[in-house]
C-alpha cells in the first residue's frame, strides 16, 4: 500500500488531542485502487502509527462529498456565528 500525505495537522478531537494524534488525508492505492483516506494517526514518542479512526472514499465518493462539505462548513459558520452575536448582545446588556 502505497501513500501519499496532502495534509497533516494535529487532531483537536478527544482523547487525541494535546499532542496525541493527528489529522491526516492522503491518497493511496489500496489493492490496486487509488483512495482518498482521511485518518487519525497516533502520534507517540516520535512515532506515526495509522488507526482504525478514519475513512477511505473512492474518488467518486470524494467529488460527490465535496460540495456537501463546502455547505456544511458554511452552516457551521453561520450557526457560530449566530452563537457569537448572542453571546455579545448578553455581555452588553
């Protein structure tokens, strides 16, 4: 299985955050196909060990993803948003 990491950045979830795990997508081939896998890898003392915490998506699945990602990021800043508007109207009341 061959892989090539595209993004790495440390994991803020759980029990893998603080320096624990991190966030990685890479593509692979994977008996003889190419995938995009999205993974946590467990970082410790220096060391890069893959864990069952992930997904793999075929090519398709990750251009059909793609734009459903794109409007759930949006929702979420809209909802942040709102949050932060509400939370400055009760500080200056």
């Amino acid at each position: 299985m061959s892989e090539v990491s595209v993004w790495r950045t440390a994991s803020m979830e759980g029990k893998w955050k603080d320096g624990k795990g991190d966030v990685r997508l890479a593509h692979i081939n994977y008996y003889g196909k190419t995938w995009i896998d999205l993974r946590i890898i467990k970082t410790k003392d220096g060391a890069n060990q893959h864990t069952r915490h992930g997904a793999r998506l075929t090519l398709q699945q990750a251009k059909e993803m793609l734009p459903r990602l794109i409007e759930a990021i949006e929702e979420c800043e809209a909802i942040e948003e709102q949050r932060e508007r509400k939370d400055g109207e009760k500080n200056a009341s």
